[in-house]
C-alpha cells in the first residue's frame, strides 16, 4: 500500500542533457558546455575515431607480451 510520502514524491525520467544541465536563474536549464580541447587533443581524438595509428591484438596476452610484461 502507498504511503501518503510516496504519493507526494513523482519520479520523471529525464533525457541525459537536461541532467546534465544547470539552471539559471530564470529557472531555464542551460545546455552543458563542450570541454575545451586544444589543437593537439582534438588532433589526436580525431585521429583514434578514424582508426589511424592503431595497434590491435587477438588477445590480451599478445598485446601485454608486446608491451614487455
């Protein structure tokens, strides 16, 4: 049986960039900012998103026996 507090209480699902978001003061949520990545970084983010200069191994021991370990 519910209980008056869990009537009182309504659960909403929200969509992750509005939980992600601040509100201001307005009472209006805000979209997150991006992060600030410089040159190189977004170099590199694209690089690994195309594939480039990627090492793969059929298994975890090939790729620690590449390693040295």
């Amino acid at each position: 049986m519910a209980t008056k507090a869990n009537k009182l209480v309504t659960k909403k699902a929200l969509p992750a960039e509005e939980a992600t978001s601040k509100v201001t003061k307005t009472g209006k949520a805000s979209k997150p900012k991006k992060p600030g990545y410089n040159e190189e970084t977004m170099q590199v983010i694209r690089d690994a998103k195309a594939g480039k200069d990627l090492l793969r191994y059929s298994t975890a021991e090939d790729m620690f026996e590449d390693f040295g370990s």
